[in-house]
C-alpha cells in the first residue's frame, strides 16, 4: 500500500480554494508555498464559470465529503463515468432532477470542471507540485510500510479488508474515509490531510495520526454494516445520529487498543484520548474499549461475531 495524491482530489480541493465560500473547517487558505502557487498559476482563472458556480453547489450540499466523493468517483479525464452505482444515485440523490433530465445539475458542473481542466492544463500545475511533495509522501510512505498497518488490523479483526488505496490531499483540513461502488466491486479510500499531519508534527505525534486514521478509515466498512441490523432501514435523525455515535465509539476504541498494543509513538494517554472520544461523537468509546479484553480473550472467530456485545452495551447505556 502506497500513499499517492490525485489530481482529481486537488482539481475539486483548487476549485474550492478559488471560491468564494468562507469554511475555514474544511480547506487550509493559509499562506505556504502550495497556495502561493495556486494564487499564481490560476490567478487569470478566478472568474472561470466552474468557480463561481462552486459556492452555489456547496448551498446545494456538495460539500465536505461530498466533495472528495465526487472526486473520486470522477473518470481521469474528469467527466462522470459510463455507470452510475446504486452508492452513486444514494450519494448524490439530492441533484436529481426531473425524469428528462436526472442529475442535470451534477452534469452541467461536471461539465464546467472538465472546462476548467482543460483551460487550465491543470496536469501541468499537478505534477509540478507533486514533485515537490514527493520527499514527504516517501517519509509518510515509510511510516506505514514499518507498521504493516493492513495486516495487523485484518488480525486483529479477524476479517479481510476492502481493497484499500490511502491519498494524501494539499488542502483539506481533515482525513476523509469513502467507500465507493466501482464495476469490480466496493473500494476504500483514506484520504489524508496534509495540514492535519503537519500540525501532529509539531506535538510530535505524527506516527499516532497517521496510522490511526488508517486503521480509523479502513474499519469503517467492516463495523457500520454491522450496526446497521440493529437500526431500522429508514432512520430518524435521532437514529442516525445514534448510529454514527456506536460506529465512533468502536473505531475509536479499536484504534486506540492497537495503537497501545503496537506502541505507536505519539500515543496520547488514557483519559486525554477518551475525553477527545467524547467530544467527537463517540461518547461510549471508552466503555467500548472496557470491552475489547473479552473479545480477545473470548471464543470468538473475528470482530464481527462480537459486534452484537458492542450493540447491546451501547443500547443499556442510551435508555439509561
């Protein structure tokens, strides 16, 4: 598994930048090299039809992770593919438009973007910088590689992983885990934040961020199927905020048993990382945690035989 960056990632992540939406969450606009040198390169394209229209999409809820979801499911050429997935229509299902003309919207900015692309020689900006970013991807790259991060997760579980490819992003403030529908089956991207991992830099906790935000990413897919048969198909919002709380809950306290077990430098003591746990929305990680002794020490085959114990704990603690 190596780390690469994707220039359909950056492509949607400059767009963004050259936009007008003020999110200071979701894009890093501070001064470094690699925004002076999108300032330059594209500084006769900030009125480009593709970048005004962006804002009026991010109103439209092609933001956050949607963002990177259509970036990945994008064809090389940035054009949308000859197929659309079941994963794809439930994504983007809010840009439907009537019958003549589903995803019209989605189209006709696609469209836009693949203009840009053109215009701009956009692979000519790309590969300029990913040269310069190369010293640090192979830094990066070596980290993982010396934790064998795959096969001491897929152990640990007791299951296979999905196909897995990790990114690195220039841009985005925080990591993002997709799963996305491809003709030969579900793949699992992480895509990495550059400016999160500089900051863990500095504490000095680079190793912890990295691998667990793999480790966090790549389980997603194993443990939210399994929560999902203890939640009605159609889900109240108070449902679905339940559901993403069980599913943090265990990844967090997964991750952070195999960050000890591993000793991964940088990883944060007991209390601070279950006080971080509960402030982002994983409020039962601790008492997940508290239960993972049984599971390795009980009859079970693999994590998805014991899930029902992480559901029922999690259930007893909500109608407290």
């Amino acid at each position: 598994m190596k780390i690469k960056t994707d220039h359909r990632i950056e492509l949607m992540s400059v767009v963004a930048y050259l936009s007008d939406i003020e999110v200071d969450r979701f894009l890093d606009k501070s001064k470094n090299l690699y925004s002076e040198a999108i300032d330059t390169y594209f500084q006769d394209f900030r009125t480009h039809p593709v970048i005004r229209r962006y804002a009026i999409m991010w109103e439209k809820d092609l933001c956050w992770q949607s963002v990177v979801t259509l970036s990945l499911y994008l064809n090389d050429d940035i054009t949308l593919p000859g197929y659309m997935t079941i994963g794809f229509h439930e994504e983007f299902d809010y840009l439907i438009g009537d019958d003549s003309s589903p995803f019209q919207e989605l189209i006709t900015y696609v469209e836009l973007l693949h203009d840009f692309f053109i215009q701009t020689n956009f692979m000519n900006f790309y590969q300029e910088e990913v040269i310069k970013n190369d010293s640090y991807i192979s830094y990066l790259d070596k980290k993982l590689t010396n934790y064998e991060v795959v096969p001491i997760l897929e152990k640990y579980i007791g299951a296979t992983l999905l196909e897995g490819h990790v990114f690195l992003s220039q841009l985005l403030k925080s990591a993002y885990g997709l799963e996305i529908e491809t003709p030969h089956g579900k793949v699992v991207y992480c895509v990495l934040s550059s400016f999160r991992l500089k900051e863990a830099e500095t504490r000095k906790d680079v190793d912890e961020v990295l691998v667990s935000t793999v480790w966090h990413e790549f389980l997603h897919p194993v443990i939210n199927p399994l929560s999902e048969k203890h939640f009605p198909k159609e889900m109240t919002d108070e449902q679905c905020e339940s559901f993403c709380q069980l599913n943090e809950s265990i990844l967090l306290a997964v991750t952070f048993r195999l960050c000890l077990q591993e000793e991964i430098a940088g990883t944060p003591s007991y209390d601070w990382y279950f006080a971080m746990a509960k402030r982002n929305r994983a409020p039962m990680a601790e008492e997940m945690y508290l239960l993972l002794p049984d599971y390795e020490t009980g009859d079970y085959k693999s994590i998805v035989e014991f899930h029902p114990a992480f559901a029922e704990a999690y259930s007893k603690e909500t109608k407290n």
